[in-house]
C-alpha cells in the first residue's frame, strides 16, 4: 500500500516480516500524530471514503514521546472497536512534553459498506521498534502494528 502526504506531514508503508509498519513525519509533534493515526487507519480503509459522522475527543498521557504516541494510537484503536467505526480525521488540540500529554479529537464513521478494505485491520500497536526522532527539520517515526 502507498503512502500518503499532506503538506509537511504523511506517512509510508514500510517493509516487515510478519506485522504492518509504517514510517510517519510532519514538522511538528502535533502533525506527526495526525500522519501516524491516518496511517494506522489506512492499513485497513481508504479514509477519503469514510464519513465524518462522529466526533470523539481523546486525552492520552505518556512517559516519553514513543509511549505518548503508542498511548494516542491504542486510544483511537479502542474508540474505533467500542464505536464500530474508522477515525479518518485527526487534530491535536494540545500536545505537552514533559509531562507528556496529547488532547485531541478525531472523526470518523462506519466504513461504506461499497467501499473495499484494503488490508487487514490493528489490532495493536507495539512498542517494537518504535522510535521517535527529529531529522531533516520534521519530526519523524517508525510504529509497527499488530494485525
């Protein structure tokens, strides 16, 4: 599956032997989330084809920037099972370091039943190699998801 960009922010499929991976960017923490949630979502939907029928908001705290990444992801991951839909739209409203702390809301609904899946869904994201890291003037990480 091709990756996807949106201006300073997106994401790629990248290769692994038995999980689905990707590497995200953007130039600010805040953008590299939103790339990292469409990502994980797109592993499974075509977002553009998904309604914005629903809001939810989400408020994730972690240790560090990997663990507040994989907190954000696992927390929309819930609200899609729990809701029966896919997030397909992301905006950090506040995003601290130190402590690390993520408040947002995502969008989404129930993927059109014409519409094909395009993978297999996550089940969970892990906290194998999964990196968080600044280069080249964007922020940038490497999660890989359990399916």
């Amino acid at each position: 599956m091709a990756g996807s960009g949106d201006g300073g922010r997106g994401y790629r499929d990248r290769e692994h032997a038995a999980d689905k991976s990707i590497e995200a960017w953007g130039e600010s923490l805040a953008e590299l989330f939103c790339a990292a949630a469409a990502g994980m979502f797109s592993q499974s939907a075509e977002l553009g084809e998904v309604p914005r029928a629903q809001e939810w908001a989400v408020e994730v705290s972690g240790e560090s920037a990997e663990d507040l990444l994989r907190a954000w992801l696992s927390e929309l991951l819930w609200v899609a099972e729990r809701e029966e839909a896919t997030p397909c739209g992301f905006e950090i409203e506040e995003l601290t370091e130190g402590p690390w702390r993520l408040r947002a809301r995502a969008w989404g609904g129930p993927v059109p039943g014409e519409s094909p899946h395009t993978g297999a869904p996550v089940k969970a994201v892990t906290y194998h190699d999964l990196h968080v890291w600044q280069a080249e003037g964007l922020w940038k990480a490497h999660v890989v998801f359990d399916v």
